[in-house]
C-alpha cells in the first residue's frame, strides 16, 4: 500500500455556529491504524469537531484531508462516496426508533452490499454478538437502557466494516466490565480489520487503555493545547491544565491565573 | 482493503476421519458479498479426539465475514463436542471471536396469534370502552386543574398559555378565512341556481345566513382547528413522549395535564368561538359577494334579509358547539399524544389519529347537537 503515513489531516480548522466559535486554528494529524483520542472538558467542541469530520457541518475556515484529499471542496457525491467507509457511533446513539436493534445494524447493509437477506442476518448476529448484545436483535431502541443503545449504536457503526470508526463517547454510561470489553473490542477492530479509530471521550482509563495518540481541546483557548498519547499527556505534559485533567486533579489557582 | 486483484474466499476440510485441517482461501470481505458459510454438521466426519486446526497460508483480506464463518464453525464444533485449536488464526480474529458468545440465540418459537372475528371485536370494543373512560378522566383532570389555576394554585404558566392562544388563534385567521369564505360563496352559488327558477333570489340570504351561522361555520372552523392545531398538540406531545420530557416533568411534580394539556384545551376553547364568529361573519359574506353578481338582489337588501333571518339565539348555539368541539379536539388530542409511543414512526401515528378522531368526533358532537337542538327548538 503506497498510501501517505496520515489518514485525515486537519488543517487550520476554524468551527463556528455563527458568531459562536467553538475551535479555531486546529491542526492534527490522524495516522493510518491509530487510535486516536480527541480530549478535552465538556462544551469544549469535541462533538462538533466529530460532525465536521464526518460531513454534517460545514467548517469556517481551515481543510479536512482525507488519504490527501480536501474532503470539504468535493461535490455531495464525492463526499458521500468518502462517507461510505466511515462507521459513526453518535453521542447519544442516535439508533433509528421505528426500527428493531437488529434492522438498525441490518439497514446499511441491505443499502450499500449485494449480501443477500440470510447472509446479512449472520452478520448482524455477528456484530451484535460483538457488543454482547445477541439477545436484543428484535428490541425496539425504545426498550433499551442507555448503555445498550450505546452498544447497539457501535454495532451499527460496525455494519460496514469501515475503514475509519468515529465514536462519540463510546464507554459513557456502561460498568466497568463492559467497558473493558469495548476497549477490547476496540482495539481488536483496530488489530484484526485494520481500522483507524477516533475516539471522542473522557473516561480516563479506557483512554489510556485504548489511544495511541491524540489531541486536547481547550474550551478557553478554543484550539488544541496538547499533542499526544493520552498517557504521554499525563506524564510529560509541559501544560499543567492537561497533567491536571488527565490525573483527575485540580488545577491549581496559580496556574489558572496562568492558563487564562 | 484495496479493490485490485481479489481472489474469492474459498475453504476446504482435509483430513477427514482423524485431524481435520480447515484452510481457508483468498479475501474474506463481507462487504464486497463474500460470505460462505459453514454447514452445521461439518466437522462430524473429524476425529473426536484432536482438535481442529487452521491453515490460513492463503488467506488475503478479511473483515467481519471471516469473522461469521469463524463463529459458525467454533459453534459446529461446539454442537459436535469437538475442540478447536485457534492457535493458527490472526490474533486479532480470535479474540474477535472469542467476544461472540458461544451459543447462537435459540430462535424463538413465532407465536402464532388467531385473530378470531369475535376476539378482534371484543377487543376492540374494550379498547374503546378503555380509552373512553381515559379521555374522561383527563378532561376531569383539566377541568380540576384549571379551576386550581382561577383559586391561584395550578402550574400552568402564563407564558405558555399565551403562546397556545396566539398559535391557535390569530396564526389561523387565514386559513379559517378562506374555508368559511369558500363555503358561504359555494351555498350561495348552490341555491342560487334553485332559487332563481322561483324568482327567489333574495332568499339566497337567509339560506347562506342560516346554514353558515348554524352549522357549517362552526363545523368547518373545528375541522380547520383539528388538522391543524390538534394534529400539532398531538405530535408535540409524542415528541416529548419519546425524550422522557413528560417523565422529567412528572418527576419534578408537574403534572402533565396542568402544564401541557391545560393551556392547550384553554386556548382552543378561547379561540374557537371567535373563529366562528368571524368566521360567520366572512361566510355570510362569501355569500354575498355570489349573490350580488350572480343576482337580481341588492347590497342593502341583502343585508336586510340576513339580519331578519339570524336570531341571537343561532349564535347561541354556534358558540355553544364551538366550545364543545374545542374542548373534545383538544382533549382528544392531547391524549393521543400522551398516549403515543416513543418512537419516531409513533409521532406520525398520533398526529394521522389526532386528526382523524378530531374531524370524526366534531361531525358526531355536531349531529348530537342537531336532534338536542331540534328537540329544544331553538
Ligand atoms: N447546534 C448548535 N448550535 C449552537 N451551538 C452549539 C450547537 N451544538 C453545540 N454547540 C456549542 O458548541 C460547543 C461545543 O459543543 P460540543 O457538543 O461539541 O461539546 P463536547 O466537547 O462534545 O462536550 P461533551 O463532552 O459534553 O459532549 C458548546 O459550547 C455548545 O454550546
Ligand atoms: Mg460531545
């Protein structure tokens, strides 16, 4: 594969909603097979970066480069071609409500493969078996709890076998062993399908466990304050907001002072 | 993952009667449509005592589709108690496979319902009945919280009740206009072609005057409000429905008939007498307007013999059945929102039934009304 190192290349991005900017000026780079961690306090624009990367919003200034080329000068059709080989896992699992579990991981294959009905129930056996979640294929959303809507969420962003795995707080709101089962699969998703990953989350350990690389977003700055493994950050971090943060530590006032 | 030269996966079992090898072949990507699959007695012909082993020199690409037929054949040995020696697979597929549980799901015997043309009638009838004493019950409870809100201790806000009167009135001024016009314009044009072979013309006044006032304004207005408001309580309310926005309310101790149903029915039964009577007032004159160019008949004549022909009491009656049909579009609808499911495609059930039960209920109430009417001679 001659392909270049970096997957997505974000540069000089500026994200607005109006008047309101949420980022500005932010450059990173996404490796091919990393996973990468998006970090940063609440409200910081995680969630919004997340949209403009996956074509739901428009960015102000700046260029999004997917395998080198500018994902946002591209038609609509260019664009939705790209789309095709990202799996997205949204904040709050955003899971079609008229649908069962299992048509929810069912709908993209039925659109986008030639699979025929039967071939496509073993897989999405196969892909809710991989969230644990055999049992609910016929469970409206509706009925789920929260931390399953985020599994089924996962297991419908897994329908494609996508080359680029955007998730949006995927451990939020599950108990600790399931967690580590989604950092696990995490990983072996990476491992075995050879998916690059952008994680957005906060949960400290299945950060650590899991990232490779990644960014912290400053809510006051607006832009990125830190480059790096979510364990080089907490270890070798010159910013102390970022050591802070990721020791689940207060700042101290004096460097508040500093950093604002 | 990339698209040149892919060979199709292919899997062939050797060693048949002692230890079988299973090799597997080529790109395994599901979502290119390459899915073979493994029977579910293919590994009986395997010695008992060895495990199953792997040889994947020729495997290329794979995704989840190695990962389906994998499952298949760990469960195939699971069922035929045989063991599997994965030592030979990529790491990262077998742990994979070791997240997939070991056990299909049993599929569930489907239930067969027998819908019996007696069972679907009883059923119904009790979902009628069920539902019948559920409006009733909550106009008892919007009626007991709005008389809370005269003595000063109900929850609806002011706020809101002014948003539901402006949505509910002025925003429907318009299209309560063009209806009622129409209709007052369509009975003039209808008896003017019967009257006119009487030389009767004038009396195309008292026809529009009567049947305007007494039915068809107050009848076409409610069908106006119950597409178009009760429609919109109904959806709202399932909206909120499917959030848990009623459960947060309920939570906190506002009872959803104060805060939502309350000023919703208040501002319908505050608007829809206006609206019938303005929209009286643009029937008659819809009526007018065909009448004098089609007729024989004068502008003050006509004026003349309406006034004549209308007594207050028609209008008593009109606002009276405006009321009513306000306060049964709005409670009816706001039950088949409160009601509805919490899934999107439930939002759109209870706007399509909210209408319906509206339009159907103001046509019945409005029957009703006719015989008491009749009976009271007014
Ligand atoms: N549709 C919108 N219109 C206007 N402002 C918005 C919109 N969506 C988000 N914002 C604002 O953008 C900022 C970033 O929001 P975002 O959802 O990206 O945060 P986040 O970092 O994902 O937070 P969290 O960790 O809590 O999910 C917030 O200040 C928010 O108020
Ligand atoms: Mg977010």
């Amino acid at each position: 594969m001659s392909k270049t190192e970096s997957l997505l290349s974000v540069r000089g991005l500026t994200l607005a909603f109006g008047d309101h900017v949420v980022q500005q000026d932010l450059s990173f780079d996404v490796r091919r097979g990393s996973i990468f961690a998006v970090m940063g306090p609440s409200g910081c624009g995680k969630s919004t970066i997340m949209r403009s990367m996956i074509g739901l919003l428009r960015p102000t200034l700046g260029t999004i480069l997917f395998d080198g080329a500018d994902y946002w000068t591209g038609t609509d059709a260019v664009r939705a071609e790209m789309g095709r080989r990202f799996g997205v896992l949204f904040q709050g699992g955003a899971l079609w409500s008229a649908l069962t579990v299992g048509e929810n991981v069912a709908l993209p294959m039925q659109m986008f493969t030639t699979l025929d009905a039967v071939s496509i129930q073993r897989l999405v056996a196969v892909k809710l078996g991989l969230v644990g979640l055999s049992a609910a294929v016929d469970t409206m959303p509706s009925a789920l709890s929260g931390g399953m809507r985020k599994r089924a969420g996962l297991a419908r962003a897994l329908a494609l076998d996508p080359d680029i795995l955007f998730l949006d707080e995927p451990s939020a709101g599950l108990d600790p062993v399931t967690s580590r089962r989604m950092d696990d699969l995490i990983l072996n998703l990476r491992d075995g399908l050879g998916a690059t990953i952008i994680v957005v989350s906060h949960e400290l350990a299945s950060l650590f466990a899991v990232a490779d690389d990644g960014v912290f977003l400053d809510a006051v700055r607006k832009t990125a304050i830190a480059h790096g493994s979510p364990a080089t950050l907490r270890d070798g971090c010159a910013d102390p907001q970022v050591r802070a943060f990721m020791r689940r530590e207060q700042v101290e006032p004096a460097h508040k002072e500093a950093v604002g | 993952m990339t698209a040149h030269d892919e060979a199709p996966a292919r899997w062939a079992m050797s060693g048949a009667g002692g230890p079988c090898i299973l090799r597997l072949e080529g790109d395994w990507l599901a979502r290119r449509g390459a899915l073979p699959g493994f029977p579910k007695d293919g590994l009986v012909g395997c010695g008992a005592d060895v495990s199953l082993q792997f040889d994947i020199a020729g495997l290329g690409h794979w995704d989840s589709g190695l990962i389906a037929f994998l499952w298949d054949v760990k469960r195939a040995a699971i069922s035929a108690g045989r063991t599997v020696d994965a030592a030979g697979l990529p790491l990262a597929a077998t742990k994979l496979l070791g997240l997939l549980p070991d056990q299909a799901m049993a599929q569930e015997a489907v239930v067969v319902h027998h819908i019996g043309p007696l069972n679907w009638l009883g059923g119904q009838t009790l979902a009628t009945l069920h539902e019948m004493g559920m409006i009733s019950r909550l106009s008892g409870s919007t009626a007991r919280a709005g008389w809370q809100f005269t003595r000063g201790r109900g929850l609806m806000r002011g706020t809101d009740l002014w948003a539901n009167i402006l949505d509910a009135g002025p925003q429907a001024l318009i299209i309560v206009s063009i209806v009622n016009f129409l209709i007052g314009a369509i009975l003039a044009f209808v008896g003017a072609v019967e009257l006119r072979k009487f030389s009767a013309d004038i009396y195309v006044a008292n026809l529009v005057g009567l049947a305007v006032v007494r039915e068809m304004a107050a009848v076409m207005t409610a069908i106006v409000m119950a597409g178009r408001t009760g429609g919109a309580y109904a959806a709202r309310i399932a909206t909120m429905q499917g959030n848990e926005e009623i459960d947060a309310l309920s939570v906190i101790g506002i009872s959803s008939t104060g805060y939502i149903v309350l000023p919703a029915v208040l501002a319908m039964m505050l608007m829809m007498p206006l609206l019938y009577l303005y929209g009286s007032l643009i029937g008659v004159f819809g009526g007018f307007v065909v009448a004098i160019s089609m007729l024989n008949v004068t502008a003050p004549g006509y004026w003349n013999e309406t006034v004549n022909a209308l007594a207050f009491s028609q209008f008593g009656l009109g606002v009276t059945k405006s009321v009513a049909f306000a306060f049964l579009i709005g409670v009816s609808s706001c039950r088949i929102g409160l009601r509805a499911g919490r899934s999107s495609a439930d939002v759109g059930v209870a706007a399509t039934r909210a209408v319906v039960a509206g339009i159907v209920g103001v046509i019945a109430l409005d029957a009703v009304f006719a015989v008491v009417a009749e009976t009271f001679g007014i």
